[in-house]
C-alpha cells in the first residue's frame, strides 16, 4: 500500500541528458522503497557497509545520501543500530515511545536507574491481558525504578518476549533500563498506549516513598514488530511529580 508521505520528488534533479551519480542513484532508491511502502515506518534499512558493497561507492557517498534522508526526515539514525524508516510526524506525535532517562535528564535532574528484580518463566494465564503469545511462551520480567535528582520518579514493570527478543535473555539490565535497552536492539512498528489515574498499591507506594493510596498516573505500552508481540510496561509516576503534555492544532475545514 503506498505511504501518505509527502512526495520529495521535486527535490531530486532530473536529467535526460546525463545519469543520476551515485549518491543521487543510492538517494533515489532508497527514497523510493520508502515513499511507496516497501520499507515500512520502523523498517531497518541496510547498514552502510552493505549498501557501500551493493552500489560499489565510499562509504562516504552513502553517508552523504544518508544524510540527505535525515534531514527530509524520511529516516532516522540510531546509535550502535543502524538507520530506520521514521514515523510520518502526525504518527509519531501520537505513539512517540520515551526514554525515562531523557525524561529526567530535560528536567535537569540527576538520573539513576536501579533493577529491583529479573525473573525468566513461562508466560502466565494472567499475563494474557498484557502480552498476547503462546501458552508456551518465555519472558524476562523486570523490575526496576527510575530516580529524579535521588528522589524516586518511576516505577517500572515489564515483560519481554523472549521469542521476539532472544538476546535479552542473556542481558542482566544491571545498569541500563530495559526501556533504553530496547530502543536501541528493536525497531518497533506499532504500539499502544494506555493511560490511566490509579491509587498507589502496596508495591507502588513501596517503590515511589509514597504514602498508600497516593494518586499515581499510570502508562501502560504494548509494542509490536512486524506484527509480533516485543514487550509489555507498566511505568507508574506519583500524581505530583509527572504529567502529560500534548500539542494540536485544529483540523483543516475542507
């Protein structure tokens, strides 16, 4: 199905006269997979030295047209992971997935990061509702809190299919968050996201230093690649020292 993307057509020099170069060749048809919906939005498009080894360039040359990729926005770079297919903006304002270190780091806030618990088990009767696999599934379940200038800023739960994401098994998330971790290991293609106000469990209240009972704001995600379940988080803040932000803008009237 083609993508609603903007068409950069007029973007891209056209001569009868003389061939495309190579950065314009490699530009061209990457450009091209993308726009026509043969690379999805989170698709992984190849590492530069395979596209240096499939057009027979530099590897400058690539980067050059990688580049030019990133800065129409068609794809984005990823540290240590390679290039992916970005979200179109209306998208990614709705389903953009945080890092709760960049959270905390934009508050100007020292970060820390602590796991309070790794356990790998069978799936569960009562983990359905949170993950759809197989009775015969393994997950990681990990728990771990994030902390805010020493202060504790989030709760974190999570389950990771390990059929989606086999290497997380041999992962300790001693020292990096899961949620950062992933980020960087899978590209996800939908998610969802529930939010929701809750009154601060046992656990909760626990975790947070908060009194039980406390008002908390809760974001449930689910994330999927190419269709098969990846994880399932549960992130509680304490009521008082999170909230939500969103920008609109009306729609057009036709």
């Amino acid at each position: 199905m083609p993508n609603d993307r903007p068409s950069n057509e007029k973007l891209r020099p056209e001569s009868r006269d003389q061939p495309l170069s190579l950065h314009q060749k490699i530009l061209s048809e990457v450009e091209g997979h993308i726009l026509s919906g043969d690379w999805p939005p989170g698709h992984r498009i190849p590492f530069e030295h395979e596209l240096t080894e499939q057009y027979g360039c530099s590897r400058m040359t690539v980067n050059k047209a990688l580049s030019e990729l990133v800065k129409r926005g068609l794809i984005e770079r990823r540290r240590k992971s390679g290039s992916y297919v970005t979200f179109p903006q209306v998208q990614s304002a709705v389903m953009e997935i945080h890092d709760v270190k960049l959270e905390v780091e934009s508050l100007g806030l020292d970060y820390a990061y602590r796991r309070d618990g790794r356990i790998i088990r069978k799936i569960g009767a009562g983990d359905r509702e949170r993950i759809d696999l197989p009775a015969s599934s393994k997950l990681l379940e990990i728990t771990c809190r994030h902390f805010a200038g020493g202060r504790p800023f989030c709760l974190e739960e999570r389950l990771i299919s390990l059929a989606a994401v086999p290497e997380a098994e041999a992962e300790p998330f001693e020292t990096v968050a899961p949620g950062s971790w992933l980020l960087g290991k899978v590209p996800w293609s939908t998610a969802e996201h529930r939010i929701r106000a809750v009154a601060a469990g046992r656990l909760a209240a626990q975790s947070l230093d908060v009194a039980a009972g406390s008002p908390c704001l809760v974001i449930e995600r689910r994330t999927w690649s190419g269709g098969a379940p990846v994880t399932s988080v549960r992130l509680t803040y304490p009521g008082d020292r999170h909230e939500l932000v969103a920008e609109f803008q009306p729609s057009a009237v036709g």
